[in-house]
C-alpha cells in the first residue's frame, strides 16, 4: 500500500469516533453515581441515568462528542421556582411563561420588571482572593439579565452568553474575587433599568471559574459526580500495544488543564497523561519520570478544538499538536515490568481511581495505532 499525503498504511486498532458516530463503544464504561443533564440530539436539555456516559449537541444539531467533566454543585434553591421562597422581588413580579422551556417543558417563568426592578436570591459563601464563581441562567433573550448583587463579595466579572434552540440563550458569568469573605453571593436578575419582560429558566450558581452542565435544584443544593470514563482489562489490552504505538486525539475543553486522556497501572507510580490543552505529556513509569515536556504549543482558548498526535516508543517520543511542529524526545522507556498499562482514562487523569484533572469539554475523537508512526505522519493527523 502506498502512503498518501503523509497518511499512516495502517489502521488504528482502536477508533472511538463520538462526534461522527454520536455513539458510545460498549467496551466504555463509566462511573458516575448521579444523573447528570446533557444538550440531546433535538437541542433539549435531558437527563442521563447515573453511570451512563454523555454525548453533546450544539444548538444547531451538530454532534460535539462526549461529555466529561468533573464534580459540580448547584448552590442555588428552586431553579426553575422564581417564585419559591428562596428568591425574591422587588419592583418585579413573576408568572408562568409561555414558552416552551430549554428542557422541553412548559415550566419556564416570566418576568414582568418595572423601571429599577429586580428578582434575586443569595447564598453565603466564602470567597478567597483570585478564587472564581459562575452563574449561569437560560433566558430567552440575548441582552444581559444576569448580574451579581452589590452586597456579593467584590470581583472582576466575565459575561457570556451562549445561544440555543428555539430562540433561548445561557448566560454565564464569572467572577473572579478581590477579597477573601464569607458573605452572601447574590444573583440578580434584570433587563437594564427600564420596564421589560423576559423569561428565564434553570439557574445555577458553582463555585470555580467553568460553567458546567446545568444541575436542577427544588429545596436544597444539589451535586453532580464526577464523570469516570474508562477501557479496562482486556477491552483495553486488545488495542494496545505495550512497546510502542501513537495516539491522535480531537478534543476542545473549558479547563486548560483538562486531561484528555490517561494510561494507568495498578501503581499510581507508573502513568501517562496528555493535559493542558495537549501542550503538556507526563509519562511517570516505577515512579521515575520518563518523558516530561510542555514544549508542544501555546495553550488554545476555552471551547476551541485542539487536534494532537503522540508517539511512543523507547527513546523514540514525539507530539504534534494541529499540524505544526514536532516536539521530540530521545530519552525514557514506554512500559514498567512491573506496573504495566492496564487501562485508558478518557477526559481525566489517572492519578487517582476517582479521577482527576478533568476536560470540562468534548472528547471528539481518539484513535491509537499500534505503531511508532513517522513525525511527518503525526503533522499530517493532527491537522484540523
């Protein structure tokens, strides 16, 4: 066979393509203990059963890959209850909206805000300097709504907003905290200083700087595990190959630190990781450090997607991250005697057996060879 365009002549021996496919290959499986929401195929917000991993859809249908992210919690009460007494108003009275709601539902509120008018609610926490908080809210309008209250404890804000189906929107907004307090964080809600009407739907308040998938609350806080998404045993052995192989992987993710994907042993002591947008490799064999190296590009924004392809053999590693340059390295071992490789975590790290440096974001793709493949071939596969 003949190599063509620097493409590889031989097949991966594991390709798990999400975004293409929207499915999951039975030899995953993934621990998660709650149930946790996810954006369907029809652009409604669904719940997926406890340890049943999720595929994402943007708002226009298009399918974004698997969903891994870490633990979460929603501080907020009666999320989708603006009238509950958790929440309250002043110059502004809420109803039952019209609309059909992001989840499918005729659950939605309306707001009817007079001139200065505002519904709000709050929650203590204690804030560290350079610490973060995220709210978020669905709302039918792209215009800010969404606000922190005075009395919260003082930051620098980044607002977002993020469009979906039928005519809704998520606004996110971040603070990052001025000063370490413990006092109340309050959310606010208001269309500009002047009389409006909008509706809103599921809101969220997280500590950390990422908003995450939205979590409904009724009388008290609620958490959502972490996403554990692993191949083990034999549904991991009968791809890999333990002297040699090359990893490509498509991902995009709102944690910068987020692992893509990890190799892990019975030992702590002897792991593999791509983390850090790919920009990072920490390969740690009987405890040694074998390949450590940041080298492999400048970090890409949240939500882009990165493409990386990693080779390894012994003495013989090399990255390539969205077709430009090859990172190398000329010195370590691949494999431990003792603690081989015995299994694949996907969107964490293997460093603990709950998980951890997790992607926040879309695994798209991943596919191993079980070969060292050429420089000129990891440019070529790693191209977006």
């Amino acid at each position: 066979m003949t190599n063509i365009a620097n493409l590889p002549n031989i097949r991966p021996s594991l390709l798990l393509d999400f975004a293409n496919s929207g499915r999951i290959d039975p030899r995953i499986s993934c621990l998660r203990p709650t149930t946790a929401t996810f954006v369907n195929s029809k652009g409604f917000i669904e719940n997926a059963a406890a340890n049943v991993p999720r595929i994402e859809y943007s708002s226009t249908g298009k399918c974004l890959g698997l969903l891994v992210e870490g633990a979460g919690a929603n501080l907020l009460l009666a999320s989708e209850n603006f009238s509950a007494a958790s929440w309250s108003m002043s110059g502004a009275v809420v109803s039952q909206g019209a609309s059909t709601s992001p989840s499918g539902g005729a659950n939605t509120s309306l707001i009817t805000q007079s001139a200065g008018g505002y519904v709000y609610t709050s929650v203590t926490y204690t804030s560290t300097v350079g610490g973060y908080i995220t709210a978020s809210i669905y709302t039918d309008t792209p215009q800010r709504i969404l606000n922190f209250g005075g009395a919260s404890p003082s930051g620098t804000d980044k607002f977002t907003v993020y469009p979906l189906r039928a005519g809704w929107y998520r606004q996110v907004l971040v603070r990052t905290f001025m000063e370490a307090v413990t006092r109340g964080v309050q959310v606010l809600l208001a269309l500009g200083a002047s009389a409006a009407i909008f509706q809103v739907w599921g809101a969220q308040l997280e500590a950390g700087g990422i908003v995450s998938s939205y979590i409904p609350t009724l009388s008290a806080a609620v958490s959502r595990a972490p996403d554990l998404v692993q191949m083990l045993g034999a549904n991991f052995s009968s791809w890999y190959r333990p002297d040699c192989g090359t990893f490509v992987m498509r991902s995009s993710r709102m944690n910068l630190a987020g692992t893509v994907l990890a190799l892990a042993s019975a030992s702590t002591n002897s792991r593999m990781g791509v983390y850090g947008t790919g920009t990072s490799i920490q390969l740690i064999l009987d405890g040694v450090t074998q390949v450590q190296a940041g080298m492999f590009g400048a970090l890409t924004e949240p939500g882009v997607a990165d493409c990386n392809a990693l080779a390894m053999a012994k003495d013989d590693f090399a990255f390539a991250k969205n077709g430009g340059a090859v990172g190398v390295d000329t010195s370590g071992s691949v494999a431990s005697a003792a603690y081989p490789f015995t299994g694949l975590h996907i969107g964490s790290a293997a460093w603990a057996t709950t998980g951890a440096d997790f992607l926040y974001g879309y695994v798209e793709r991943i596919a191993y060879y079980p070969a060292r493949l050429a420089n000129t071939e990891l440019q070529a596969l790693s191209t977006l």
